[in-house]
C-alpha cells in the first residue's frame, strides 16, 4: 500500500510539474494481508488480551510475519449493530503492522455498510496522493477470530498525533480536534467554539483549565478572521492549501457527515490546519434516499425536507456539499478563496478522474484492487449479503459488481459535476 501511495505522489508531481512527461505507473498491489486473533472471550466494551499474528508480502516481495500479545475492543458507532464487528487493537508498543509507519493503536475497519468495501481505501489513497497531511495508511487484509474467517477489513491508523500521523506537538501549545454534534464520552473533553461549532478534544489528552483556554482562543481568533472574510485576515491564521485540498476531497466524496462527525482540524504552532479525513463509509453515493432526517433530504434534493416527493429527488452526483459545513460557508463566499480552489483542481484533476477512470495515469484505482483482491472482496460480499438492512446506506445491489459500479458509475458523474463548479 504504502508502495502505490508513493507512486501515486510521484505521478500527481509529474502531472503539474510537466504534463508532457511520461506519466509514472502504479506498481502492483501486493497479495492480501492475514490477521489472526485470538483471544478468551468475544471482544466488548473494554479492553481484553489477545494475540495477533499478521502476515503480509513487503515491497521487496518477501513475505514477512508478526506475532505480538496486544489488547482489542469493539469500535464504531453504528458498526457495533452490524453482524461483521469492528475492532481497535493497541499493542504493548510501537510496531509496523502490515508493512505501515510504527505505532501502538490499530483500526480494524469492518465497512459493513459499503457494499463495495473499497470507499476508505480509496478514499485514503486520493487523500494521501493529493498531500493532504496525516491521511492515515491503509491496506486490506483478511481476517480471522478465533480461528473463525470474520472477512475482509481495512486496517488502518487512527487519527492521531505522532510521527507518520498528525505531526504536532500537544505539548506545545497544539491541538487536534474533531467536529461532534452531539455524542458524549465519559472521558473525553469537548470545547464550543465562539460560532457554535462542539469539538471533541482529541489531542492533547491531558487538560486543564489553562490548556482550555488557549485551545477556545486560538479557535475563537480563527474562527474570527474565517467569519470575516477577509483573506487578508483569514490567510494569517489558518493553512489556505490545507484548507482547499480538505474542501475538494469532501466536496468530491460527498460524505453524510461532513461538518458534524469526524471531521477533524488541528492546530500547529498557533495556525489552523484542516484534515486529516476519517469515516467514509457513507461518502460516494452510499447514503440512504429514505432516513427521515434533514441532511438526508438535502443530500439528494438540495432542500431541507423530513420527507420529499419521489420527483423532487436529483442525483446525489449533483449539488454542493462541503461548501455548507463548517468554515467552508465562510470561506466559499470568498472569489479568492474558489480561485485557489479552481487552480488546484485543475492540478488535480487527472489524479481524481484515475479514482475511477484509466487515463494518463493507467489503470484506474478502483480495477487496481478489483484486480489484486476480487476473490476476497466477492466472497466477503456474499458472507454478510443477508445481513439486516441499516437506513443510513444506500440500498445494495445484488451482486458484488453491481455495488461497484454503482460507486464507479458515481464518482464519474460527480467528477464531471464539480468541473462545472470549479471552472
């Protein structure tokens, strides 16, 4: 993974650098990575032991193999209702697991309500090749409980400072925080920005009443130059390039969530950053047309209706969305701001077309993993197809091809709407 990740970056230099150069080519997926788990008991709530033993194929083609005592959970939200678990592993220490940078804490993503089970592997992998910083890793690999086949999951890292991850220093006056509505932990901190917008304050862990406060004034001083629009106050206190890659790829995924869940910003050295990206299973079109609540409607009719008529339904494809949540209904206001927008997508627009489409770049991503994994991912498809239908997804196809091309088929059409938008 960590292989096509980088030659994603090279060829996304290429393209802007010289468009007339030879593209670079993607290398070949590696074989599906293996994890096995054991432990005394289904996992739960909390924390229990267990033993990991993970095996994966390196860049240099040698198979490599790890077995480690660590702790797991349950993780998600909705995910704990499915059938297919989600999982968090930490281990006792630092490691590379499955080949990616070194660290403690692990997210076995379950994806039970993608049907194509690539949305966060392609999300991550555009993400990271159009330098958004602190994109998690990802790969796919199979999983085992207990010695029982439980499919196939995206292991990935959290969202979290450290090297390789979010680069900030907590302990220096930064933050990494993420946008919750509403949900409230036990041991979690949360802070009201001067607008009204609830974080969840993910990093640092340890908080004071001193700590909260430069954390509320550097928001409040922020959130005062955004509101302003004045891009001469604004670009002083946050990172406009953060903030523009971060504003195309929600607006290119279209993600349910954007603006109250897991949408994540963070500060270093006193200037605000947007991104990292988290979460997206319901983006590219996976989102119910028949959950009674207000951002469902206006996903697919652009107004806030509990219950639109069949005809007042458009295409998801179509519509602005990112530029609605959060900063963005500020900043989108401002024809400097959707300028600097329009030049990088422009910059990227060969980069986002191969998510979906062969081009200059050569085969595009979504056949990329179809070729390396189909096996898996179809068997995966038809292990949970009976599973209990989940209002907040879109209605799956019958079969495994069909859910991915109803993604493909999406993505096209969402691309060809932007470029109307971001002219």
């Amino acid at each position: 993974m960590k292989k096509l990740i980088i030659v994603l970056i090279t060829t996304l230099i290429t393209l802007c650098g010289c468009g007339q150069q030879e593209v670079a080519k993607y290398e070949e997926l590696p074989p599906m990575a293996e994890i096995e788990l054991t432990c005394d008991e289904n996992p739960g709530e909390e924390y229990i032991a267990a033993k990991v033993i993970a095996s994966w194929v390196k860049d240099d083609g040698e198979k490599s193999i790890l077995g480690s005592q660590a702790e797991i959970k349950l993780r998600g939200n909705s995910s704990k209702e499915a059938v297919k678990k989600a999982y968090n592993v930490k281990f006792e220490e630092e490691l590379s697991f499955l080949g990616m940078d070194p660290g403690k804490k692990w997210c076995l993503v379950s994806d039970p309500f993608d049907k194509s089970l690539l949305r966060p592997a392609l999300g991550f992998a555009y993400a990271k090749a159009i330098g958004i910083e602190g994109t998690p890793e990802a790969c796919l690999a199979k999983v085992y409980l207990n010695e029982e086949y439980m499919g196939v999951y995206t292991v990935t890292e959290p969202v979290e400072c450290g090297a390789g991850r979010v680069e900030i220093d907590p302990g220096n006056g930064d933050f990494l925080l993420e946008r919750n509505y509403d949900r409230v932990e036990e041991d979690k901190a949360y802070i009201e920005s001067y607008e009204g917008f609830r974080f969840e304050i993910n990093e640092p862990e340890e908080l004071d009443e001193e700590v909260l406060r430069q954390c509320g004034l550097l928001l409040q001083e922020a959130e005062e130059a955004i509101v302003s629009g004045e891009h001469g106050k604004y670009s002083k206190k946050i990172d406009i390039d953060s903030f523009v890659d971060f504003y195309i790829f929600n607006e290119l995924i279209k993600d349910i969530d954007f603006g109250e869940y897991s949408t994540r910003y963070y500060f270093k050295d006193g200037i605000m950053y947007a991104g990292p990206p988290w979460d997206l299973d319901l983006t590219m079109g996976n989102v119910s047309v028949e959950k009674d609540e207000d951002k469902y409607a206006i996903y697919f009719t652009g107004t806030i209706e509990e219950k639109p008529d069949a005809d007042d339904f458009y295409d998801s494809a179509e519509g602005e969305w990112a530029e609605y949540g959060d900063y963005y209904y500020w900043l989108c206001m401002d024809p400097w701001f959707m300028e600097k927008v329009s030049k990088r997508w422009s910059e990227i627009r060969y980069i986002t077309e191969n998510i979906a489409l062969d081009n200059q770049m050569g085969t595009n991503l979504i056949d990329r993993y179809l070729a390396a994994y189909n096996t898996e991912l179809e068997e995966d498809f038809n292990m949970y197809k009976g599973q209990l239908h989940i209002s907040e997804w879109q209605t799956p196809a019958d079969t495994y091809e069909e859910n991915v091309e109803m993604m493909r088929q999406w993505l096209v059409k969402r691309i060809e709407y932007l470029d109307t938008i971001f002219h």
